[in-house]
C-alpha cells in the first residue's frame, strides 16, 4: 500500500488531507481560500504551517514522494528479495491505478516547480537527490561497481518516472511491460556480468 501517513501533528494532518483533495481535484485555478475551506480549515492556518500556497504545495510534494522512498524501502527489506524482484515489485506497485491520480499530482506539482518559481525551488532540490542515495546503495548491493552505481542509480529512477508519464498519458499497459521488463533484463544482465567480473 502506497499510503504512508508520517506522524499525526496538526501540519501532517494537514498535508495528509491536502495530497487527497489536490489528487482529486489538481492544482489549476488553486487559491489559499479555496484550498482551506476544502480542508476543512482556514487559509491563515495554512499560511501559519506552510507559509503560502506554494509552500503547501511543496510539503504535499516532498511527502509523496517520503511516502515512495518507504514503499522503495519495504520491498528492499522483504526476506529474500532479491534485485530484480525489488525492481519489478517497485514497477507495479508505481504502476497500480489506485495510485494514478496521486502520480498526475506529483507529475503536476514537478511541472510547477521547474517553471521556475522560487517558492516551489525546495521541491527541486530533493527531488532527484532524494532518491539518489537509496538507489546507489540498492546499486551497489546488485554487484555494480561504485564508480557506475551512481550513474545506475540516476537511470533507475529516470526510466521509473519516464515509464510511469507513459503510463498516465497512454495508458498502454502491455507495451510498458514490455519495455519495462526490456530494461529490468538488461539491468540484471549487466550486474550480473559486473559480479562476476
């Protein structure tokens, strides 16, 4: 299950209500007020948590995307997992329609933030880096040298997020398994050449 709520404090409740409304609802036409009184609050309760709108935003993007790291984390931490279980298992569970109208949010909220807007910029400072470090050492663990495992690790996550745009936008299920399990192989191919080199 996708849903990893952080601890009940009064700004996590908040954001935890937020990520729903937003999926439901998206970001266009989005005011302080509006976004308030869907919450069932008021919007100086949310400029007293989160600043702005903007900053809210982030807060509900950065939180997906915990919520993703520890999805990532449980499948490592399954007895006997192994690389390529780890790999597809991330692949479905980013791929289960449950969790497409929270995937177009975060895909929306990334798009906001790479216009340059500098109160979004916090969402952009992790939103590779977060992952970089996880993946690195999920990496490495598969038999990939360290000087690659970086490089690995970025293209991990670049084909991840490119299969899961394909999928919101075609919806073609049985050309992405397709190209995912193409990638997963070849990966698996390539690290175990590495290991036993």
């Amino acid at each position: 299950m996708w849903y990893m709520p952080a601890a009940r404090d009064p700004r996590s409740a908040l954001v935890e209500r937020a990520i729903d409304h937003l999926a439901e609802r998206g970001t266009t036409d989005l005011t302080l007020r509006g976004l308030a009184a869907g919450l069932g609050t008021s919007h100086r309760m949310l400029i007293y948590h989160f600043g702005s709108k903007d900053g809210l935003l982030v807060a509900v993007a950065q939180e997906m995307e915990r919520r993703q790291l520890a999805a990532l984390a449980a499948l490592r931490e399954a007895p006997g997992a192994d690389a390529g279980q780890v790999m597809r298992g991330m692949y479905r569970h980013l791929h289960d329609p449950a969790l497409a109208p929270y995937m177009r949010l975060f895909f929306e909220l990334y798009g906001r933030a790479l216009r340059a807007n500098e109160a979004t910029q916090p969402l952009l400072a992790g939103v590779v880096e977060s992952w970089l470090e996880p993946l690195v050492e999920f990496v490495t663990a598969a038999g990939v040298p360290p000087a690659e495992a970086a490089a690995d690790a970025r293209l991990c996550l670049a084909v991840a997020r490119g299969l899961a745009l394909d999928w919101l936008a075609t919806g073609d299920d049985a050309a992405l398994d397709a190209a995912a399990e193409r990638f997963f192989t070849g990966l698996e191919q390539r690290w175990h050449d590495a290991d036993r080199n």
